[in-house]
C-alpha cells in the first residue's frame, strides 16, 4: 500500500534525516523504558550499560537488514508482502500472526496506560472508559491523515519528551549516590536483555518510512543509527538516574507492585515539580511510540487487504477498535500476554525475520540491491543465534 505523501515538495536529505531520526526514536522511546531500571538495577549500573550497549547494537543491526529487505519489494509493502515473497505462505500467515498478537497487545498497553495520564494531564474528572475513547479517538484521527501529521505531531512530542526528561533528570540528579555504582552483578544484566529486547523495537516503522522517505537508503540508514543511538543515550541516562538514587529495596518493591520506575523515584525524590515531570515524560514517552505503533499496525492491515483496494479509514478503525475494546472490557486481560510478547514477539518479529528475509534474499532469491547490513553469511548466522538467545532467557524467566 501507499501512503500519501506530497511529492510537489521533496523532502532534502537533512530532512528526511531529521524526520527520520525523529520518528525512529519517538518510536524507540516508549512506555517499556519506565520500566527497564526495576529489572536492570539488581544487577548494577556498568553491566546494566554493557546489556543495553549489546542489545542496542543487535537491534540496530536487524533495523539495517530490514531496511535491505524492505527496498527488493515495491513500494509501501509491509511485513506480509515481504515475508510472502521470500519464505512463502506459511512464512507470511507465522509473520503475520505474530505481528497482529504482538502490536495488538502493545496497542492495548498505550491505550489502558496512557489515556489515565491523558485525563489527568487536563485537570479533567473523565471516566475512565470515556478517557480511553477520547485518547484513541484523537491519535486514530491523527493516524488516520497518514505519516506526514504523525511526523509533525511527533516533533512537538519529541520536544516535550526531551524538555520533560532533562527536568527529571535535573531534580533527580542531585540525589545520585556515588556509592550505589559498586554493586556489580553481572549475571543478572541477561535476565534484562528480553525487555530491553522491546524497548529497542522500532522496526515496526521501517516499510513506513522506507516509502515516506523516497526510499532513501542513505537517509534510511542514518536515520536508523541517530535514531536508536539517540535511544541508546536516553536509556544509559535514565538507568544511571534511577540506580543511583533509589535503593535496591525500594526498586524490588517497586516492581513486585508492579510501579513504574517514575513513580519509584517520585518517591524517593521529594520534589513538588518531580511529579508533574514524570508525569509529563511518560506521557510524551507513551504516545510517541503509540503513534509508531498504531501508524505501523493501520499499514499492516491496508497491506493484508491490498486486494480489496480499500481507502485508508478501514484498516485505521480495524487498527485501534479491537484494543480499545478490550481496554474498556477489562484493561489488564493483557498483562501477561505483553510479557511474553516482549520477549517471543520482538525475538522474532524484529530479530529472527529481519535475518530470515535477508539471507533468503540475498543468498537463495539473488536479489540485487544496496547491501544495508554489513557482513555476510557470519553476521547473519551470529544474529539469528542471538534471537534465539533471548527466548532462552525469556523461558528461564518465566520458568524461574
């Protein structure tokens, strides 16, 4: 499928960078990072910055090889299309039901997680059910005009995003204690790595992007390392501002009751801005990667029923009217199922395919094409070995 994209003005290559990085990032950066310093921090803060440091780089490479994979297919196909072509129908209905669990569960996390902090950001006493319908209402709307107002309203987010966040960081900071940096664990950081798996994940955005950014692959690429790089940083940051200034104990409470890393450091931090900072970061964290997702998900479905040759209200209504029904059903019914999402769905979808449809492409198809991810056979065997890895992990943790 196509996205409508205004071609009467091409974009310049600094700002299909720009827009590109902004999008990678806004997508990167989402609600999965609130909680990423409750499973890192038993292991301390330099192996926490060695885990996320590696699975940064795997996920900045499978990016690449998704890249290489989306520009041998036509323009605005998605993961269907690709993984039709290359591994068959069995590979597109495995690729396809993933992807609908997986973004469909995350959909349903946005909205149950982000419409309570919408209601509350507007001093507003709205229902909780009404508060959901008007938070998926307003972003399906801007889902709906297509990836060029995403692209807008999620420059104005990024921005509250970085203003919030260096405020937090700024009233937290001042609380760090040097002394909490010794405590080293180092087998501890693996068991992080299936959530940091998710908190990386981007690729979502890619067949987007490949089309709205004139399949660019020079542009593509860049955007991809400054993106996840810019993702990289804020993450480091954040786990250095949480682990220095919240004890263990409190951190292991924290995550049993199942709060968010804000929340934890909101109590620890006796601020009367520190909240409402918090507040603010998680709810631009939220919707920039909302937005990524729901965008990602109303171009899969149009994608699935090209042959229907459908407009775009469709597939945007069949994107968000199932997880806003279970959210106004029951908000938590998928709580379990995000867990597991994170670590098979992302595995797989945003590890393993990526991998599959490159090796098949390149070395079983022959297909001809900018070669995005460096390496050979080795990097592509090392990559799968890898994905495979983390649903290991992801079994030992369930398991355990």
């Amino acid at each position: 499928m196509s996205i409508s994209v205004a071609k009467a003005t091409p974009q310049s290559f600094f700002s299909k960078v720009l827009s590109g990085t902004s999008l990678i990032a806004g997508t990167t950066i989402g609600a999965g990072m609130l909680g990423i310093p409750l499973l890192t921090a038993k292991a301390g803060f330099y192996p926490a910055l060695l885990i996320t440091g590696l699975v940064w780089l795997f996920m900045l490479a499978t990016g690449l090889a998704l890249i290489e994979a989306s520009l041998w297919m036509p323009s605005g196909s998605n993961v269907l299309t690709m993984a039709g072509r290359l591994l068959g129908g069995k590979g597109r209905f495995f690729a396809g039901s993933l992807f609908l669990f997986l973004y469909y569960c995350l959909m349903v996390a946005y909205i149950a997680g982000g419409a309570p902090i919408f209601a509350s950001m507007l001093h507003l006493p709205i229902p909780g059910p009404l508060a959901s319908v008007i938070f998926a209402g307003l972003f399906g709307a801007i889902v709906f005009r297509g990836v060029r107002s995403i692209d807008r309203v999620n420059l104005v987010l990024m921005l509250g995003l970085v203003v919030s966040y260096i405020f937090m960081v700024s009233l937290g900071a001042n609380v760090v204690s040097g002394e909490r940096f010794f405590f080293l664990n180092l087998p501890a950081a693996f068991g992080a790595a299936p959530v940091l798996f998710s908190a990386f994940g981007y690729h979502n955005m890619i067949p987007s992007l490949c089309s709205y950014l004139d399949r660019d692959a020079k542009a593509l690429k860049l955007s991809v390392i400054l993106g996840t790089s810019v993702a990289f940083v804020v993450y480091v940051v954040w786990q250095w501002l949480v682990i220095g200034c919240v004890p263990l104990e409190a951190i292991a409470a924290a995550k049993a009751a199942g709060q968010p890393a804000s929340a934890v450091l909101q109590g620890v931090v006796q601020h009367p801005w520190l909240g409402r900072c918090a507040d603010a970061f998680a709810f631009f964290a939220l919707v920039t990667s909302f937005l990524g997702v729901a965008l990602s998900m109303a171009d899969f479905i149009k994608d699935g029923l090209r042959k229907y040759n459908i407009k775009r209200f469709a597939p945007t209504l069949l994107a968000f009217l199932p997880p806003l029904g279970i959210v106004l059903i029951d908000p938590t019914i998928f709580d379990r199922a995000l867990g597991v999402a994170g670590g098979f769905g992302e595995a797989f979808l945003n590890g393993l395919l990526p991998v599959l449809l490159v090796w098949i492409g390149r070395y079983k198809a022959k297909l001809e094409g900018l070669k995005v991810l460096p390496g050979g056979r080795a990097m592509l065997g090392f990559l799968a070995l890898c994905s495979i890895g983390v649903c290991l992990l992801e079994i030992f943790a369930l398991a355990s």
